[in-house]
C-alpha cells in the first residue's frame, strides 16, 4: 500500500492513494487551517468504521441474512497531552433488516474485532482501548 500528501496551503493536504483516489485534509481556524475538510485523525477514525463495517456487511450477507441498512457510530478520546493520541476508541454497530439473527451479528462483530479489521486491531495492539457492541433494529415494511 502506498500514497502521497501534498501540503497545498496553510493547514490544507491532499492526499492521494496509490488506487488513484484523493482526498483534502484541512485543520481548524485556531490551527492555521479554514476548517473545510475532514482532519487527519477523523480520517484514521473514519477509516477504521469503514474497514470494520465492511467486515461485519460482508459477513452478516455470506450468512444469508436480510440486512437493508448498516452503520457504525464512531467515538475516540484523545490524551490530553501531546501527543494526542487516542486512547480509547468505541465501534457501535447498528443493524437494520428482516428477521436478523441476534447471534449472527454477534458473531460479526467479534470476528471483525478480533479477526479481520486490521485498522481496529492495530489500534488495540498499540494499546488503544477499542470496544465494539451492536444493536438491532427491524426494518420497516416494504410498501
């Protein structure tokens, strides 16, 4: 894997992925930026809801179950001190469909907390406090 940031200005990057995607950067007004673009570590946060939700999807349809939305609420608590790293990190995963086997998206979350998502399970083996949990949610009848 590989990528390039450029500094453009101020407190603004772009970053671009060795599969040819960009992506702007952009820090807060107090820190030379002009707070119009997501900021490096809400990128690592995002990116690990998206490497974690894409384990548990992927999962949850190889079992057969009827999953018609899926997201991942993301919160990270910083140190105070520099530098700020995270020191816990919460995954809450709430899935929505027809008929969902609570036992299936148990078994989803966990395998992609202590199996598949390399970006959570990076975070825990460098001492990150990460936790998962999910809810269900039934889906509305389609009209």
């Amino acid at each position: 894997m590989q990528g390039t940031v450029k500094w453009l200005e101020d407190a603004m990057f772009i970053g671009e992925s060795g599969s040819g995607h960009s992506v702007v950067m952009d820090g807060p007004e107090d820190l030379g930026g002009r707070n119009q673009s997501l900021r490096p570590l809400e990128m690592l946060l995002l990116g690990t809801g998206g490497c974690a939700l894409y384990d548990v999807v992927s999962m949850l349809k190889k079992s057969r179950q009827q999953v018609t939305d899926c997201r991942v609420e993301l919160h990270a608590d910083r140190a105070d001190a520099v530098p700020a790293v995270f020191t816990t990190m919460r995954l809450h995963f709430v899935v929505t469909g027809w008929g969902l086997r609570e036992a299936q998206v148990e078994r989803a979350v966990a395998l992609s907390a202590e199996k598949y998502c390399s970006a959570s399970i990076m975070f825990a083996n460098a001492g990150v406090a990460v936790t998962h949990s999910h809810s269900i949610e039934e889906a509305a009848t389609p009209s």
